[in-house]
C-alpha cells in the first residue's frame, strides 16, 4: 500500500509568486490534513478535510492561502502571492475515518514539501 | 492560548536509556501522542496514551498523567538509528487534530 505523497519535495519561489502543493493521501482515508513546520519550530495544524468538506480551518494563517480537496481524493494547497514569512515544510496527513472506533489515533504523514521563499 | 513543552536537545550513548519528558497546556484534551522524524523524513507514529499509565512498544515506552498534563517518551537500548526528532503531540478535538510540540532532538553516540 503507498504512503502519503506530495508533490513538489522542494520548492524554491519569489516573494509575489504563486504555489500550489499537492498531497495525495492513502487511498481510502477520509480524513486529510495540511501542517506546517516553520524554521525549526513546531508544527502546526492548517486545516482538516472530511472527505471533500472543510472540517476544520481554524489554522490556516490568512485568505492568502488556500486549500482544496477534490472529490475527497488528492488535495492542494495554494499560496498567492507568497510571502517570505511562508517558509517552511508543509506536511500533509491523513488517516482513516473510523480510525478511532477501531483504537487507532496514527496519522500517517507525507514527507512534506520545502517551500523557500526569496 | 495552547502549548506543549519538550526539551530541544538530548545526548545519549548506545545502550542507554532517555527520558523526554513533556508537559502541556491545551484548551481541549482527549489524548497524547508521540512522533518520530529523522532528518528530512516524514513524521512517523510511536504512541498513543488515551488514558493515565504507560504503554510499552517494544524498546519505547510512554506515559501519560492527565491531573498533571505531562507525558513521557521512554526509549531503551538506544541504537544510532534512534537519532532522530521526537515530537509530543496532543489530540484535542473530535476530528484527531494533533497540537504538536516543537520537538526534540536525539542525538545517540557510539
């Protein structure tokens, strides 16, 4: 079965470009998730998808940022216009939707996606 | 606001046992857990604590008091291969969003 993946590993953009960061979760799981790992501190939670559907947003930094998940499958996250302070690696999760009913709390984790912006 | 405390940095021998140790202080709170991530790698599960107690998986261990708020990660027998971030995380809604700590880093010696 494939891990999470995410495209691109790096990417290294302007200050006033735009980026679009995919992740395609394990097939079959609900739930996806976007974080982010700024300069050594720790990570941070974005936002939650169910499915196709927004659950949660509450960390997404500003309307500069946005993310989407198309018929529940893959996902992207794009950054217009980025800033310098976007830097960092974004990682994307996700795990199953009854991971819980079944004793599971893992969230199993991309490799993530260096963004470097100059 | 919501945080999670864990040293940055540990030394260890080959062989030994470490202890990283982690206290927090989130608004909501259903259960602790531990991720590991070696250098340019992505995070991989270790852990979960749910309830007070320790749970034990093969070499690593962790701990939970939730009238503390603190949690451990116990591993033994280090080996090199264990250098590596370790992250605490704490589950605090109903959907697993993970407040993670900012991680410490193993460094195991010969």
């Amino acid at each position: 079965e494939a891990g999470v993946t995410q495209f691109p590993s790096h990417s290294v953009i302007e200050k006033g470009q735009t980026v679009t960061l995919r992740c395609d979760p394990i097939s079959g799981h609900d739930n996806l998730y976007w974080y982010r790992r700024v300069m050594g501190k720790e990570i941070k939670f974005l936002l939650h998808f169910v499915k196709e559907s927004k659950q949660d947003e509450s960390g997404m930094p500003n309307n500069r940022f946005l993310a989407e998940r198309t018929g529940g499958t893959y996902s992207t996250l794009k950054v217009q216009p980025a800033e310098l302070e976007d830097s960092g690696v974004y990682f994307c999760a996700s795990s199953p939707r009854d991971g819980r009913l079944a004793g599971s709390y893992e969230q199993y984790f991309g490799p993530g996606t260096r963004l470097t912006v100059t | 606001g919501q945080s999670l405390e864990q040293p940055s940095e540990v030394t260890a021998v080959e062989g030994a046992i470490v202890q990283i140790n982690c206290t927090y202080q989130t608004s909501g709170f259903y259960g602790l857990s531990w991720y590991q991530q070696h250098d340019g790698g992505a995070p991989t599960f270790l852990s979960y604590n749910g309830l007070d107690g320790l749970e034990e998986t093969g070499r690593f261990s962790s701990f939970l008091s939730r009238s503390d708020s603190y949690g451990y990660l116990l591993l033994q027998e280090l080996q090199m291969k264990d250098s590596a971030s370790y992250f605490c995380a704490v589950i605090s809604g109903g959907y697993n969003k993970l407040i993670f700590g900012a991680g410490t880093r193993l460094a195991v010696h010969p």
